[in-house]
C-alpha cells in the first residue's frame, strides 16, 4: 500500500518504521524542519510540509494514496488533516490518533476519521482485559461501519469447551476473527474446539453485542 504519515514525531516514525517493514511505500510529512530526518528511516519518503496546507497536499499528491494516518501530537491538527484527506482527496482510509481521550467524540466519519486510535483508551483496554475473564471488552472501534473489535476470555468452565466453532451460532452482525490460546493465534476453523481460557476476538455491531454475549455462553447485560 501507499501510505502517507502526518507527523515525524516518535508515533509516526515508529509506525513507518513498522510499514517499511511489510514492504509499504511510506510518506511522512512533518511540519518542523528539524524534526526531518531522511537518515533516520531513509527508506521513507519525506517531505517536509503543514499537512493542513491544502497546496502543500496537492503538491504531495496525497490522492495517489490508499491509506493516510493523522498522528501528531495536536488532536486539532488531525482533525483537519482527516477531513482533507477525505474530502479533498478522496483518500479509501483514513485513520487518527487521539491524544486527549476528552475529544475522542469528534473523531468520526463526519470529520474524515474511519478508525480513532486512542492510546489511553487501548491501554485502560487492556487493563480492563487483564481482570475481566468471562466479560466482553471493547479494543477498538470502526467509527465509519458502527462495529467494534472485542475481546472475550473465555472462563474455565465454559460451556463451550470441546465445542467446534461451527457449532457456536453467533449473531448475524458478529464474526469471530482469531482465537488466542497459550500465546498463540489461530485462524478459526468449523471444527476447532474451544478451551477454557481462549482469548477470542471479534468484530460486533454495538447493537448485537448482548446476543453475542449469551452465543459464547456468558449472561446478558441488562
């Protein structure tokens, strides 16, 4: 993919570096000259550039790009840079980091945002994962589609042990995208059991989440 990074900070340079590895090619723009660094990843393209300037864009040709990511440390500018990413260039997907969870309401598909990553919410996630075995928990969520990526724990006597996943009759806007079981991940297949203590993950609409809950056997939330 084409990908082009707003921000040359510590985030951004370490998501490039990630990109860079899968084989991607990568822009990164950044605002402060001395925060441009080609030898510091010189497989990147840099270009120093306001990403909130509309020329510069243009003059980046960001509309050639599939994926554009807004992660500065200034919430505003990522705002801005989402929403011309969309409208002004058409860019498939947009996703922006947010720095203060407090503004986290505004990164949504009427500003450009089609995924919000939010650090501290991923970490208070996580936490929330570590003491919440037999309880459904949000990862993350896909602002354009309504869907959530959650995570279950599946307690030690579940009913589902031995169950084949085909057998499971989960909810029509659920799927089940990996189980995670002693360190490792697996592709689900029908006849893959379940254990006690499976980590699975899906991706759910917020509305059939409670079915999804009662589906891997745990109550409903009221």
């Amino acid at each position: 993919m084409r990908v082009a990074i707003a921000g040359a900070g510590a985030v951004g340079r370490s998501i490039a570096r990630e990109l860079v590895r899968g084989s991607h090619h990568v822009m990164l723009l950044e605002r402060k000259l001395e925060h441009v660094d080609p030898e510091a990843i010189p497989e990147v393209h840099w270009v120093h550039a306001d990403a909130c300037e509309l020329a510069l864009l243009e003059a980046a040709k960001l509309e050639s790009f599939d994926v554009v990511i807004a992660a500065t440390g200034d919430d505003k500018v990522n705002i801005v840079v989402s929403l011309l990413a969309k409208t002004e260039f058409a860019v498939r997907r947009v996703v922006a980091r947010v720095n203060d969870p407090r503004n986290e309401w505004l990164f949504d598909e009427s500003w450009g945002v089609d995924v919000a990553v939010s650090t501290p919410r991923m970490l208070a996630s996580l936490v929330e994962e570590a003491v919440s075995v037999g309880d459904l928990v949000r990862l993350m969520t896909f602002r354009q589609g309504q869907a959530n990526l959650v995570e279950i724990t599946l307690p030690a006597d579940t009913p589902l042990a031995g169950k084949p996943v085909r057998k499971v009759q989960l909810p029509r806007d659920a799927a089940l995208v990996t189980i995670i079981r002693g360190g490792r991940v697996i592709v689900p297949q029908p006849d893959d059991p379940f254990e006690g203590g499976d980590e699975l993950v899906f991706v759910a609409s917020v509305e059939v989440e409670n079915e999804l809950r009662a589906a891997v056997g745990l109550g409903q939330r009221p």
